[in-house]
C-alpha cells in the first residue's frame, strides 16, 4: 500500500493521465492467489483478464486477439510511478512509426527501472511465440531483445540527467523508497 491504496491503484492511475492510452485491461494469472486482485479491480471497475501464471506472453496474446489489437502496450504492475509522458512518448512516435515489432525504452535501459514502457506488435508475438522458452514467455519480451537482430526494434533514451534510481517495487526496501521519492 502506498498513500492508503493498493500499488496497482497507483499504477491504473498514472496511465489513465496519458491521454493516448485507449483502454486499460491488467492481465493476470487464473491463479486464487490473485483473487484479491480481481475482487479489487471490479471495484475501481478496471477491465482485466485471467490467464497462465507463468506464461504472460500468452496473456497478451489473448487479450490483444480478443480485442483485435495490432499492437499493445506493456506496463509492469510494480511502476507506481510510471510517467504519461513516457508513455505518450511512445505511443506517439509508434503512431508515426507503425512498422516497427517492438517499441521499448530499455534496450539499452537509460529511464529508471519502474519508468520501463514496451509496445509490442501483435504479429511478431504471435509468429515467435511457439520458440519461447519458459523465461521468454513469463517475462514477454525478453525473446526480442535475445533475437534483436531478427526484429525491428525502436529504442527511445532519456535525454536529461541519467537518474537511474529504481522506481519498480519488487521488495519491502523498494517500497521505503518509493515512499521516500513520494514524500
């Protein structure tokens, strides 16, 4: 909990202000442990979907064919502090730049862990997927950035100061700190 509400609140809330995102869908696992989740997303009427635990890229795949989607976009559950900004960024440029298969800001990383924005062409995934392994399916894009050189992959920098503080939560002492940037 951060300010009194669940990381994900945080999380639904710093998308819905960039103005260019369309539709939210928090994709998650069918797993009971995630029950809680979805009990909270109905609440705050967030649209999500259930799928395998660990095979995440089979997730977006379904999401993005249900919807009839092109592309989507993939914004971790532990960025409390994701940017409109970047996100609209990256929209942007992929409106003026449709062909490319990946559209990331972490190939290389130059914005801080938590800042991480990937859109991903429905097509590349649904032609590679069946070659991911294990790894590559629970963290989704992983396999692009192996095989770079088989897909056309747009990397946007941060041009200001290189603050690479992480502003992800993945444990209890990233959390503190996330508190701490809040305060």
């Amino acid at each position: 909990m951060i300010k009194g509400k669940p990381l994900i609140q945080h999380v639904i809330e710093q998308v819905i202000k960039s103005k260019r995102v369309t539709e939210i869908i928090v994709a998650t696992s069918s797993k009971k442990s995630d029950d809680k989740l979805i009990s909270f997303l109905k609440k705050i009427k967030v649209k999500y979907f259930r799928g395998s635990l660990n095979n995440v890229a089979s997730r977006f795949l379904k999401i993005a064919k249900k919807k009839n989607k092109k592309f989507f976009i993939r914004i971790s559950g532990d960025s409390p502090l994701i940017s409109p900004k970047i996100i609209n960024r990256a929209i942007v440029f992929h409106k003026k730049n449709p062909k490319y298969d990946l559209i990331t800001n972490i190939f290389p990383r130059t914005f801080p862990q938590g800042q991480s924005v990937e859109i991903i062409k429905l097509s590349a995934l649904e032609k590679n997927i069946s070659n991911m392994n294990e790894n590559d399916l629970e963290h989704v894009t992983k396999f692009f950035y192996k095989n770079n050189h088989n897909f056309l992959i747009k990397n946007f920098v941060y041009t200001g100061k290189n603050l690479l503080i992480k502003m992800a939560v993945d444990t209890k002492k990233d959390l503190k700190n996330i508190l701490k940037i809040i305060k």
